[in-house]
C-alpha cells in the first residue's frame, strides 16, 4: 500500500509540475496538451506502473521460491479423479453435463483452494470465505443448468450434480480426502 501511495504522489507532482491546458471549460471535458506534456505523463505513468510492479513480485518472490508444483497437480489430479465417473454416468445418459464439465469443476474448485493457500494459511476465516465463494459460484452454474419448460422443470439433477462435484473439489483442495 505504501508503495501505491508514494507512486500516486509522484503521479500527482508530475500533473502538477506540467500543467495540462484547458481549452474550453470543464463541464464539456475536452482539455489539451502539448505532446511533450503527454510524453512526460505517460512516461511517469509507466514508472509509476513498473514501480508497482516490482514491489509486487518482492513480496511474491519468497512465495514462488519455495513453490513446488508436483504436489498440486497431485491433488489436481486426485480431484479429476473423483469426478471421472459422476461425469462418466451423466455422459452414459446422455445428460446436458457429462465427461468434460465434472471433472473440469471438481479441477476448478480444488485448483481455486490450492491457488490461494499460500495466502490464506493459517487463516480459517479467509479459508472459509474461499469456500462460500465457490459455493456461490457453483450455485450460479447449477442455476444455468435449470430450464423451465411449460410445465415441467428440467436439470436440477444436474444443477445439484455440479454441485456435489465442486463440492468434492473443494474438499480435495482443502486435504479431506479419505
């Protein structure tokens, strides 16, 4: 935060130190400036920019060092395959969701847990509100799955499905697994 706040002060100065002119008044928003004015705040946004830039990847860089991918695509993998045959049934009935879309959830879900782990270790109240995001988010899938034709409602099978199937992905993710 201190560093956004020290590079939108020097944003500030350099508008400050090269003034744009205003042509007509300010209520038609049109101003104009000389290119070297636009050349100068461009370059300090750039700056500004890159500055930020770097202090992000010095405050990630003692996370990705220590970052060893064979154990998440081990759970990722664990995830698709718990999905396989709820996607595998819904395919042999030929259903709206089938191979692809469970285990693309359940990687989804558990891939969304283990993205954030390093942020929220430690921490079960930002564990739990990954989780109620992912349940909101599943929610919203499965209630585009839900058609109501005449008088009929079809897909809350699968709505409840894609649920179920985020739901063990979440699970995979968080280490719950049997």
């Amino acid at each position: 935060m201190a560093a956004f706040e020290i590079s939108r002060a020097r944003f500030a100065a350099a508008i400050q130190n090269h003034p744009v002119t205003v042509s007509q008044p300010l209520s038609t928003c049109q101003m104009v400036a000389t290119p070297s004015h636009m050349t100068y705040l461009i370059d300090e946004l750039i700056l500004t920019v890159a500055q930020l830039r770097s202090d992000t990847l010095e405050h990630l860089a003692p996370l990705l060092s220590s970052f060893d991918i064979l154990p998440h695509v081990g759970v990722l993998l664990v995830a698709y395959l718990l999905a396989l045959p709820i996607g595998w049934d819904r395919e042999k009935s030929e259903r709206s969701a089938g191979l692809r879309t469970f285990p693309l959830v359940a990687i989804a879900s558990c891939g969304f847990i283990q993205a954030t782990e390093g942020l929220t270790h430690g921490s079960a109240e930002a564990t739990a509100r990954i989780g109620e995001g992912l349940i909101t988010g599943m929610g919203f899938i499965g209630g585009g799955a839900i058609l109501v034709v005449t008088a009929s409602v079809r897909g809350t099978a699968t709505a409840a499905s894609l649920w179920a199937t985020g739901a063990i992905g979440t699970a995979v993710g968080l280490g719950l697994t049997i």
